[in-house]
C-alpha cells in the first residue's frame, strides 16, 4: 500500500517536467540561498531530486532535460558549502551515460568528479542506479521518502514496516527512532530510548560503556524535546550510580559533560550540583583534547550560574579557535 503511494507521489512529478519542457526551470534551476547553519546551500535541491527519481523510475528519455539537470546539479556541488554528493547527481549520471556513447558528456563527467572534496574521493563517472521502482523494498521506500521530504507517505511507510517485525531487535529499534525523529514522533522515541536502556541494565554482559551510553541516549532525547528535568534527573543518575571513571578517556565522557552543560544552561535554578561537579570535571579535561561544543557548551552553562569560571573558559577558546585557523 505505502509502496504504491510513494510511487504515485514521484509520477506527480510530470507536472514539474511538462512546465520544465514548457520553458518554466524556476523550481529545479540551482537558486542560491545561504542557510545560517552550513553556509552555501539550494533552495531548489530537492525538487531536482524528485524530478530526477521521476525520470529515473517512470524511464523518461530525455537527454535535452537530463543535460540541463546536469549541470544545475553541478553548481550546487561546486558552491555547497557541505560538500557531497548526493543521489540527484548519481541518478542523473547513470542516466547521461545513455547519451555519452561518443564521450559527448565526458568533460560533465570529468568536472563532477572534481566539483568538490567527496566527489573527487567517492563519485563514480560510471556509476549505475537501479531504474526499476519494484525492486525497492519497504525500507528502501521509507529512505527515498525522507530523502524526497514526503513526510506523510513516509509515515504511512514506516507503519506499515512496524507492523512486519516479527522481533524487535537493538538496530530494528534504532532504526525507527531514527524515522521517528524525521516525523517527530518524540512520544514514541520516549519508550523506545526506555526500552532500549531497560535492556542494556539487565543484561548480564553489558559494559560500563555500553550503561553509560544508553543513558547518553535517553539524556539526548530529553534535551531535544525540552523535557530539562528529566535529563537532569538522569545525568544525576550517571553521576551517582556508574563508574563513569572507566570511560574518562572515551568521547563518550566528554558527551555526558556536554549534556550536563546543556541541562544546567536551560535548568539553572535546580542544576546546581550538577554544574559543580561538570565544572570539577571540565578542569581535569586536557585542553588539547577539549573541542568547539564543549568550550561553548560549557561557557552557557557557567553564564546561566554566574560562574566566573566562565571567562576562564571563553579565554581559553579564543585560544582553541587561534589555533585552530592556523
């Protein structure tokens, strides 16, 4: 049923091509936008992919319209500020290779191989897609929706792939926590993210990293959602109840130390032995190992406690930045 939807959703797409082939490119040509978060992007990205999964899966031949494509999609490799590759420029490859027989477009290929860092380490001049829509399973499906941005047929997907578990394994479980945070199904995220740290406590075998980072997950959740006093009540837990000792090496330290930054910047008034015993261990943290998201982190949970340790900590970014510019 949700394949069937999905399918129809990309065959709406001729719209889009008869007003291209009409002489209307407003909503595929690559228009530049700067977006606060990664610099360089395009407002129009994404409707290029639909139209290219359109020609791709309803097999369209049109070489005049996939060169055009082409090389709107190359501007956006060459400008993006993320870099990448991306499935349009994978699927409109493997369908210019139909009219490349006399290396017509080979200069196109050439320049897509070097429009930026990933596509001169990972694009393929002679990749293939698969043109045939029935051969994606209900997970492909789901994928192809949340990288086309059709939220509710995605969320009609992943339903019906719910219903077809027969066992709730830890990447089944992952996997729809992700989907679930694409359709912001938080509620949901919330058992799930339980069950997943029910598990890990009871299960004989699990390690003091896999404890602790079950809670980091849980702990995460609550921040996204806002839910600030939960997360405090569970970075209190770490603290008191796990030998958070053992992975005071690990990324996964300074992971809890970011997440108690955070609670204690949006929960002042009840973090504040929190916020002493992450600034106690903020200072045993070697500088050169410090990063960007824990200096600032840091910073905003010693502004909301009007810690003087804060300047402290701002100094000694600057300093990371200087030396990181270098």
């Amino acid at each position: 049923m949700g394949k069937g939807q999905l399918k129809s959703k990309i065959e709406e797409q001729q719209t889009v091509y008869q007003a291209l082939k009409a002489g209307n490119d407003g909503t595929v040509r690559y228009k530049e936008f700067h977006n606060g978060e990664w610099g360089t992007d395009d407002e129009n990205y994404t409707n290029r992919l639909r139209l290219a999964y359109y020609l791709l899966y309803c097999h369209i031949e049109d070489e005049e319209t996939v060169a055009f494509l082409f090389g709107e999609e190359l501007k956006d490799r060459e400008r993006n500020s993320f870099q990448g590759i991306g499935s349009t420029l994978e699927i409109l490859t493997h369908l210019i290779r139909k009219y490349n027989g006399d290396g017509k477009y080979a200069g196109l290929l050439e320049r897509a191989k070097n429009a930026n860092f990933d596509c001169a380490c990972g694009y393929d001049p002679d990749g293939q897609m698969e043109d045939d829509f029935g051969e994606n399973s209900l997970l492909d499906c789901i994928y192809l929706c949340r990288e086309m941005k059709y939220w509710d047929v995605m969320g009609s997907l992943v339903d019906e792939w719910k219903e077809n578990i027969a066992e709730w394994t830890d990447p089944n479980r992952r996997a729809l926590i992700d989907f679930n945070t694409f359709l912001g199904r938080d509620a949901e995220n919330e058992r799930l993210y339980q069950e997943q740290l029910a598990e890990v406590l009871s299960a004989e075998n699990s390690s003091m990293r896999d404890i602790i980072s079950g809670y980091k997950n849980m702990i995460r959740h609550y921040i996204y959602t806002c839910d600030h006093e939960k997360a405090l009540c569970l970075c209190e837990k770490v603290i008191e109840t796990t030998d958070y000792g053992q992975i005071r090496t690990l990324r996964l330290f300074k992971d809890i130390l970011e997440a108690c930054f955070e609670v204690t910047a949006n929960h002042s008034k009840a973090a504040a032995g929190l916020w002493n015993w992450a600034k106690a261990e903020m200072q045993k943290v070697p500088q050169s190992s410090r990063y960007g998201n824990l200096y600032t982190k840091g910073i905003a949970a010693a502004k909301a406690m009007d810690d003087p340790y804060g300047k402290q900590l701002e100094q000694e970014y600057e300093g990371f930045l200087t030396r990181f510019r270098r």
